[in-house]
C-alpha cells in the first residue's frame, strides 16, 4: 500500500504541473497550480485525488485523495503534505466552515507527510461531493499555520464518473521525454 501511495501522490503531483488553473496563495501570495480531480483505479481500489503546488513545480506540495476500496463501503481521506511541517502539530482538515478534523501525522517521506487517514462513508462523500473547499492547515517549522484551499467543484464529476484510460508512457521514439524537458526546469531557474 505504501508504494501505492507514493505512486499516487507522485501521480497528482505530475498532473498539476499541466493543470491550467492557477492561482494566488492567501497566506503567501505564491503562485499556485491545482490539479483538478482525478480518478485512478487499480486492483479494485480507486483513487480520486487532487493537488496543489507553487507555479512551475518547485515549493511544497499538498495533496488529499479519497481511497474507494471496491469491497466495502468504507472511504478514507487521505491529506499529504510538505514534509516541512511540525510533525507535532499534526493537520486540520475542514470542508466549507464546518468544524475542522485535526490528525496526527502517520508518516513522513522525502514526498511529504501524510496525516492519519480520516475513514468515512456515504456521508463523507456527500459533503465532498456538495461542498465548495476543502480546506487543509498544517504549522511549518517556524510554527507559523498555512492553508492550502482546494477547490471541490469538479470532486463529484471525478468520482461518479470512470476513471480515465490510462496513457501509455512508452518511448515513441524520445517524444514524450522530450515534451516534458521544458516542463522540469530546476526550482530557482527560469
């Protein structure tokens, strides 16, 4: 499951260096790119996850995925986030203005920290599903609170809908290495 993890997060993260929305960080004023909802399945487990990161890949990374497993009606929110944070103060989690959900952290990687798992059900996808934010809180290392809001307009769409076939990243003669080369530009660099 870990590596499962580690693919999807790196997944959402990939996918929001292409994703056409940007916007500025409330708390400081970054140039931000989200990815928009996404679903993946896999081994009768689906995944339906978005992200966010600063504008041209580089700076921390937030991610928050549902995991659907196929054989109950159990759902788990799962929040990553840049392994920058304090590790003590765990995460809060809220949708809209309801009442946040903190959780400690289960583990942290060089992709970032994953809080807890928040479990859930029908009810948890039905205030995804209406709900305009999701709002997620970590404390960085300076013990300063940053919020990254991730939009949820298209979470309904992504995980009612199939998930999409899946592109094959095969070399066709280097072409794909080669669209992405300018994509990956050193954090720092222009």
């Amino acid at each position: 499951m870990a590596v499962m993890r580690a693919d999807f997060v790196s997944v959402i993260a990939a996918a929001s260096l292409f994703a056409v929305s940007a916007a500025a960080d409330e708390a400081k004023s970054t140039a931000l790119i989200y990815s928009p909802w996404t679903k993946f399945c896999f081994n009768g487990t689906c995944f339906v996850g978005a992200g966010v990161q600063a504008l041209g890949g580089c700076g921390p990374r937030f991610a928050a995925v549902v995991v659907v497993p196929a054989s109950q009606p159990k759902r788990i929110l799962r929040i990553t986030v840049p392994n920058s944070a304090n590790k003590a103060n765990g995460v809060r989690v809220s949708i809209d203005r309801d009442e946040p959900t903190a959780r400690p952290y289960a583990r942290c990687d060089r992709l970032g920290c994953t809080a807890a798992d928040i479990d859930g059900g029908a009810e948890l996808i039905d205030r995804l599903k209406h709900g305009e934010i999701l709002v997620i809180t970590m404390t960085d290392a300076a013990g300063a609170p940053v919020s990254v809001r991730l939009p949820l307009a298209d979470f309904a769409t992504a995980y009612d809908g199939p998930p999409p076939q899946p592109r094959l990243f095969v070399r066709q003669s280097g072409k794909l290495q080669e669209e992405l080369k300018p994509q990956k530009a050193p954090c720092g660099e222009k």
